[in-house]
C-alpha cells in the first residue's frame, strides 16, 4: 500500500506503461492471428456450403419467376389487348426460357435429390397452365382480328360457343379465364411444389452446415476467451491512465460537440447525468421530427401540402417521373350546396382513393383547395394505359361511395418527364393537358402533346 502511493506520488512512467501494453498486445495479437486464420479456414468452408445453397435456391427460383412472369403479360395482354404482351410473353417461352434454364442449373447440382423432384412438378404444372393461357389469348386475338400471331395459337381451337361469342364477351372471357379460381388454384400448385423444393434445399444445406457451426463455435469461443484476456489487459492499463487524468467526462465533451447521446458509464452521478441528458436529447430529437411532418403534411388529408410539394418538385429526378395534376370536378358546387364540413369529408374521401390507388413510392400532394398533384416515380412513358386505369378506377371508386357523401369525379392531366426535366416547365405542360381534359367534359386524364401548343 505504501509502494502504492509512493508510486502515485512520484508519477507513472507512461512511456513505460506503453511498452508494457504494446508487449501484451503484440502477444496476444500473435495468438488471435494464428487463431482467426483457422477460423477463417472453417469459415470459408461453411460459406462454400451456404453459396451452394444460395445458388440452388435462386436457381429454383427462376422456374416461380418465370411462370408469374408469363402470368403477368398474358393477364396484361387480356386486359389491354396490346399485342407487345404477347410478343413478351412468347419471347419468355421460347427464347429466354427461364424455367428450362432454373430446371437445368437445379439439375446440375441436385439432379437425383427430393428438391428436383418437386421442382419438377411445379415445371410439369407450369406447362400445363399454358394450355389456359393460349386458349385465353386465342379469344383476345380473334376478338381483335389480330393476323399475326405465333404457331401455337393457331393450333389452338375455339369452342363453337366461345366462336359465337361478340368481340367484347370473348375478351370479357378471356380475362375470366386467367384471373378465375381455377386459374390460381394452379398457380397455388406451382408456389407449393416451389416452396417443397425450397424446403429440402435448405435442409440439405442445414445438414452440411452443422458439422461446420460446431467447429466455428468452439473456434469462436476460443478466440472469445482470448479477447477477454486482451480486455482484461486493456482495462488495466485504462484504469491506470484513467489516474493519471483521463476520465469520462473526456467522452462526453466529444458527444457533445458532435451533437450525440452521452455514453452511460463511469460515476454514478454521471450515469445519472448522461440518462437525464439523454432523454431530453431525444424528446427534442422527436419534437423536431413531428414539427417536419407538420411542416411538410396536409393537416385535413394527411397528403403532402404545398411546402412539402415545393421539396419534392425541387429534389425529384424527372428522367422516369410522371406527374399528374388533379382537380375535382364540380366541387364548389358539393361546398355550395352541402357546405364546407361535407367538402372536407369528400376531400379526405378523394385522398383515401388516391392513397389507395397509387403506389407507396409515389408522392401525393393537396396543392390548393380541391387541386392535386402526383409524382410517379420509375414509370415509364408507356405506361399510359396504366395511368388511364388508375384514374378510371378512382372516378370508380368516388361514384360507388357507400358513405353517404355526394357522388364527385375528378380530372387529370399527365405529362411524363422522359425528355423534360425542368420541374416548372413540366407542371406548365401538365396544367396545358388538365385544361385540355376540362375542354373535354372532365372525369378522365389527358396527356401533354407538345405539338399542340
């Protein structure tokens, strides 16, 4: 004890304590070297195997991918007639063949394995459904009067009900047919063999993966016990420097310079402080956040308002953004007639709509009283069909109300930003096409044609 405070009086040597701490580090770095290189041996191993996995997996997931993606352009193909559906989705079954390719990888590297066999069936259904989906595109192509199609619809043969059909009642059919029960139910097979085959991948991968956790672990724990001993070492020498000056409240000055929480350790009555500090920091922290939304949000319908407007036009990427503005048509009459507390429940209403009809990606502003405006992000310019669906099931939406409010439409006008991606130059041409939809009648979308001027 006396030694002790000799040595306290007369001073630390901390050119000493240095060697003393680079010496042990040096030690113990040698040994948790020699260590991690055997970890990383066993390692390499168990990410080997979990590759494999990684790489059978995704394989297998091809053949699910393929088949949802010839579902989706022969249900598009029903519901917009555009041929181009029907080019893609002969493109995917006999040139890019995904399934083919996801049965081969699969059988590359599990051929004689439970996997492939359920793999299969999921295949064998697949093939199957085509049969459904040609006959669907069979009617589209005779109701449409469509000359040039592939060879395999014109092997196919209409019923003589479905020849008797009109135009219309055969593509009605046609979409019936791909969007039914019985279709799904298919597609339902598909998904399940594709997860069995998911299932016995990934506990053949298990099997292999044991044997290798095991010996990580007791290779881990052994690297562990040596880092205690490092941080025992460590904390030895801290404490040491810590009576020769250093302390915590060293730290906290460089939280705070830095705008951070404090860290929670040393004295208690510093604990005390950096909790009590921490807890203010973050009720502001929040304040601050919920006075942003405030800032940016629409009090009565909960969408973007002109400030956060003014942000996103500034701050968007144009290049694959489509904007649409939007106006409720006839609306002063409904405030007129009804009052402004039933105009703000249907503007809440016609927001509901709204948020439930675009993406969550997209961005939904209330610029003015009833006038809207939308930026589609990553969409291209042929998807104007797309946009007339979407407004035409919004004006659906709005004249089915079952909340007692009266019956409203709205307008729109879309431009999209391919080859202009100035913010106001783009709102000028969308305000030229929701004229031109109002010059129209109203209830639908116009586009901007920059040769009409």
């Amino acid at each position: 004890m006396k030694q002790f405070k000799r040595l306290k009086n007369k001073g630390i040597s901390l050119r000493m304590t240095h060697l003393i701490m680079v010496a042990l580090a040096i030690i113990i770095a040698a040994i948790l070297v020699f260590q991690t290189y055997e970890a990383s041996y066993i390692y390499s191993n168990l990410s080997k195997a979990t590759n494999e996995y990684l790489s059978l997996q995704k394989s297998a997931s091809g053949l699910m991918d393929g088949s949802d993606y010839l579902t989706g352009e022969v249900q598009d193909f029903t519901v917009t007639t555009d041929s181009s559906h029907m080019e893609n989705y002969f493109t995917e079954a006999n040139i890019t063949k995904s399934r083919e390719k996801a049965m081969a990888a699969v059988e590359e590297m599990a051929g004689e394995t439970q996997a492939f066999k359920d793999l299969q069936k999921a295949m064998e259904e697949s093939v199957a459904l085509m049969n459904t989906e040609f006959y669907a595109m069979r009617l589209v192509v005779e109701a449409k009067s469509i000359s040039d199609y592939p060879e395999e619809l014109k092997a196919v043969a209409l019923s003589q009900k479905d020849m008797n059909l009109t135009d219309s009642e055969k593509i009605e059919k046609a979409q019936t047919i791909v969007h039914d029960v019985d279709y799904y139910n298919v597609k339902s097979i598909i998904r399940d063999n594709m997860n069995k085959c998911l299932n016995d991948l990934e506990k053949t991968a298990y099997a292999k993966q044991t044997s290798l956790d095991k010996a990580m672990n007791q290779k881990i724990k052994l690297i562990i016990a040596w880092i205690i001993v490092l941080i025992v070492g460590i904390f030895v020498f801290a404490l040491l420097l810590s009576l020769l000056g250093i302390n915590p409240l060293v730290k906290s000055v460089k939280k705070l310079r830095t705008d951070g929480e404090l860290p929670v350790e040393g004295a208690k009555e510093f604990r005390y402080l950096a909790h009590v500090y921490n807890g203010l920091y973050n009720d502001v922290k929040r304040n601050m956040e919920n006075l942003n939304y405030k800032a940016s949000h629409d009090k009565l319908t909960g969408l973007y308002n002109r400030a956060g407007y003014d942000v996103l036009k500034s701050n968007l990427d144009y290049k694959n953004t489509a904007i649409m503005m939007i106006d409720a048509d006839h609306f002063k009459e409904i405030n007129d007639s009804h009052g402004h507390d039933v105009g703000d429940q249907v503007l809440q209403r016609i927001a509901k709509v709204l948020k439930d009809t675009f993406r969550q990606d997209d961005y939904i502003c209330r610029i003015g009283g009833d006038e809207f405006v939308v930026f589609m992000v990553n969409i291209e310019e042929e998807c104007k069909d797309l946009i007339k669906t979407k407004t035409e099931l919004i004006n659906e939406a709005l004249t089915k109300d079952d909340s007692h409010l009266p019956s409203i439409t709205i307008s729109a006008g879309a431009v999209f930003g391919k080859n202009e991606e100035d913010p106001d130059v783009m709102m000028k041409h969308v305000d030229k096409a929701l004229y031109e939809r109002k010059e129209k009648g109203r209830k639908g979308v116009s586009f901007y044609n920059p040769n009409i001027e």
